[in-house]
C-alpha cells in the first residue's frame, strides 16, 4: 500500500552488461547536462566504480532528485581511470551509454543519452561495446 504524500525520491536501477573480462573496474558518470559528458568526472553529479562479475555490474541509487540525466560508462580493464585508445584514437576498452545510442565518430550527444528521473523507479540496461 502505497501512502500518499510520501516523499521517497526516485530510484534509479542501472544493469550493465557485455564487460570483456571481470578485469579492472566498471567506471559509471552520472551526469545531469551536457556539459562534460560523457567522460568528465568534475562535471559528473556522481562516479561509480565497480568490479565486474561475469561480464556484467549493476547499482541501484536511490537519492537523485528527479531531472535529465545521461550516463556514461567505461570498462576499465587496466584501470587506469580512463579509457584506454589505440593509436588512432579508437577505443581498445569497452564502453557504453544510456539508451545504447549508435556511436560514429566520437561519443553520443547527451541528448542521445538522456533519460528522464520522475517519481516513478526507472531501469536503465547499458549494453558495453
């Protein structure tokens, strides 16, 4: 039964999958504008770290207010805090965003990204690539 007038704020489930190995951390930004995303912590309201386990990593946050927000993630195999590229600049770890948006050239804007924090739970799956 649910009371009304309840001010629990929204929670917000994350499941990430697709890691390569349970090497290094699973790095997660949270951010709620465009500016810095996907890949500047400063700018991030939040930065998860996790281990993986079987390829995959999930948390649940529970203390978000309601907003727009948009998440980057890395799989930091040598944990090294950032994302590892090749010589070309092309990532050689994998990594992922909310709503999977198709990358080209350079990471997704954050519109692409982005996703609405209301009053109700939201799960957000992130597939690494």
């Amino acid at each position: 039964m649910e009371m009304v007038g309840q001010s629990n704020p929204t929670s917000l489930q994350v499941y990430i999958s697709g890691a390569s190995s349970d090497a290094g951390s699973i790095r997660v930004l949270i951010f709620s504008k465009p500016s810095g995303f996907p890949d500047q912590v400063k700018q991030a309201v939040r930065s998860i770290s996790l281990p993986p386990k079987n390829g995959k990593a999930n948390f649940k946050l529970s203390d978000l207010p309601p907003g727009t927000y948009a998440i980057g993630v890395i799989h930091d195999q040598d944990n090294n805090g950032k994302l590892s590229t090749n010589a070309v600049g092309y990532p050689t770890e994998k990594f992922g965003f909310s709503n999977n948006p198709k990358v080209y050239f350079g990471p997704p804007a954050f519109e692409k990204a982005a996703f609405v924090l209301g009053k109700n739970p939201v799960s957000v799956e992130i597939s690494l690539r």
